[in-house]
C-alpha cells in the first residue's frame, strides 16, 4: 500500500472513531487534516465563536482575581 493510501487510510478510521462516514463529512464538521507526509491527523478546527468563549473565559479569571482582592481588602479595613 502506497504511504498516500495508508494515510487515507488512517484518516478514514479517525473520522470513522469520531463518528463520521468518511473525511469530506468530518471536515463539513469543523475538523480539518493536519499532515506533514509521514502521518496524518483530524483536529478540530476552532471557530471564531470558540476564540471568542476562551478570551470570555480569560477576561471572566481576571475580573474573579480581582474580586477577591477587592474582598479582602474591604475584610481589612476597620469600621
């Protein structure tokens, strides 16, 4: 078997293990084919929606950090 069929091959299973019927419907899916000619991968693409969830995520850690500063700042003060 030629190394282009052994890595059709082989992307064929992974899309078949990640629930789909074949690489094009995978990739219709949001997964796209990382290769470099020895091997071959399916990975899911980000979309700008999920970039944009994970800089929420971040931007969210920083105002709860500066909560709980604001927490203990307010608990040493005396009234």
């Amino acid at each position: 078997m030629s190394k282009m069929s052994q890595l059709h091959a082989e992307l064929s299973e992974q899309a078949y293990e990640l629930g789909f019927d074949s690489i094009e419907d995978a990739e219709a899916n949001g997964y796209e084919v990382i290769s470099d000619g020895v091997w071959a991968k399916l990975v899911k693409t980000k979309t700008e929606e999920d970039k944009a969830y994970e800089a929420w995520l971040e931007e969210r850690e920083e105002v709860i950090k500066s909560l709980e500063h604001a927490i203990e700042f307010i608990k040493g003060c005396t009234l």
